[in-house]
C-alpha cells in the first residue's frame, strides 16, 4: 500500500500542503480506501501508518533530529522500511547508508556526523496574499 500513499502524499505536497499533514491524510485516506476491499484490523494499521510518517524523518540529518528519531519506538520498523525503500530505488542508498553508519558510531562519533551532514533543502513557501487596500474618505 506504500506506493498509493506516496503517490497521494506528493499530489498533497504540489497542492500545498505542509509535509507532515500531507502524510497523514495520504496515509489516512489509502487506509480508509483499503478497508472497503479487505479486513484492516487497527492493530496492523496504526503501526503501519507509523512507519510511513516516519520515512519524511529520515531526511532531517542535521540537529537533534537523529537523535530523537533513533529513541523513537518504531525506529527500528521504520529503518528497515528505509533500507527496502532504498533496495528498490525509491530511496537514496546514500541515506540509507548513513542511517545505518549513524546507528554504529559512540556518541561523540555522532555528534561529528550530524554537523556533517547535508544541509535539508527548505521549500519555500508562497509569500502571504495581502487584502487589497481600501480607501476610506475621512
């Protein structure tokens, strides 16, 4: 079900939408659509969701951001969804790669790959549509 929810969630992203809410609804409709056709029980989706959401993580290289997402409790899950991702192509086997690097090094090792790590690139938003101004006579 990833592909339909990647897809959905980069229809989402041109429309403007923040990267976060587009993962959501993406993952919260291809879910909703799945259960007309099969039996989803929560126990499998909730987690299921989970991973996705955390695969736009795995980008963030730079801060306390790795850190955080290596306490997360489905790390684990979500890292080895990264490393199919990256098998097939979809994700770069550079990311992949360094993720798997990051969990080997001692702290202070860490710390010396994080501040290496490629800047994100930041989407610029749209600039902020202003009321015309009306005139009032005085």
């Amino acid at each position: 079900m990833w592909e339909p929810v990647r897809l959905r969630t980069q229809a989402l992203l041109d429309q403007g939408m923040s990267a976060l809410e587009a993962a959501q609804l993406a993952g919260n409709q291809i879910t909703s659509e799945q259960i007309l056709a099969t039996s989803l029980p929560k126990r499998f989706s909730f987690p299921m969701r989970e991973i996705w959401m955390l695969q736009s993580r795995f980008e963030r290289r730079r801060g306390k951001a790795p850190y955080r997402m290596l306490e997360h409790p489905r790390f684990r899950a979500a890292y080895d969804f990264l490393l199919l991702r990256s098998e097939t192509g979809e994700a770069a086997e550079e990311l992949a790669d360094w993720w798997t690097h990051f969990q080997t090094l001692n702290a202070g090792e860490r710390d010396t790959l994080v501040e290496s790590a490629p800047a994100r690139k930041k989407r610029r938003r749209r600039p902020r549509k202003r009321k015309p101004v009306t005139k009032t006579n005085d």
